[in-house]
C-alpha cells in the first residue's frame, strides 16, 4: 500500500481547445481598430512646428488638402514648383473648390456645416499658394480653415 502512495501522479495536459478562439478575436479586434491609409503622399509634406497644437478630434469632418514640392518621381516630370494634392492626384488651383464641394456632398447632412478643411502646406511653400487657396474656399463659402503643424518649439 505503501508503495501505491509514493508514486507519483501524472500531470493532465494543458488544453489547448481555447487556443484559435483566443486567436480569432485578436484578430478580428485587430483588423475593426487598425486604419489604413489610403492616400499616397504625391507631394513632399514636411511640416512646420508650432507651440500651441490643438487636435481635431472627429475625422470624419475633415477635407485634407496637400501643398508641396512633387516626390522625387514625378519631380522629373512636374518640376520642382510647389503643386497641389487633393486625394490621390496632383491639381491646379482651379480645381479645390469644386473638389472641396464634392467631398462635401458625400458627407452627412448632420455634420456638412462642421466640415474643416485641413491644409497641410510644406514649410518651404511660399505664402501666396496659401492664400490662393483660401481665396478659392472662400468662393465655395467654406470658412473653417485648419492648418495641420508638429508639436514643438517654432524657434
């Protein structure tokens, strides 16, 4: 009897049933919280820096407008004058109030009078492309302006 006590008992495994459940919701979590970005950046966009930096919460209201020199690829064949993105292609300063517009239109109703236009202008681009661009929202009555800078020290 004796020696029936002094064995010992083997341990149960571990189960791994739960294992592709575990697996499946990190990735279905994953896969609703990760975004993607689905514009490429035709213009070089290096960003001033500014000391007081708000953040605009909702995207959903926003219509971003690029402003700099063409990448290296399409510098060959554009040259090296600021240009202007709007989604995926390069445009001329006629053609931001009619995209501004049309941006516009596929949102809400609800939220169409707290759209901001975001401009994100390279340091390096002179100051009339700006204002030609703000005299072109001006047109099409969009007021809300937002320029997009880094956190830091402007100095």
């Amino acid at each position: 009897m004796r020696s029936i006590r002094n064995k010992k008992k083997a341990q149960p495994a571990i189960s791994t049933a739960a294992l592709p459940d575990i697996v499946f919701i990190l990735l279905f979590f994953f896969m609703t919280v990760t975004t993607i970005k689905s514009e490429t950046l035709l213009v070089d966009n290096n960003l001033p820096q500014a000391n007081q930096v708000k953040k605009l919460e909702k995207k959903d209201r926003v219509i971003e407008i690029y402003v700099g020199r063409p990448n290296q690829d399409l510098a060959k064949v554009l040259g090296s004058e600021p240009r202007i993105q709007l989604n995926n292609k390069i445009a001329h300063m006629s053609e931001v109030g009619p995209y501004v517009l049309q941006e516009l239109a596929q949102k809400p109703d609800a939220i169409r009078n707290l759209v901001t236009v975001s401009l994100k202008i390279d340091k390096d681009v002179n100051v009339g492309v700006v204002s030609d661009i703000k005299e072109e929202l001006r047109k099409v009555n969009l007021l809300k302006v937002n320029y997009t800078v880094f956190q830091g020290n402007p100095l």
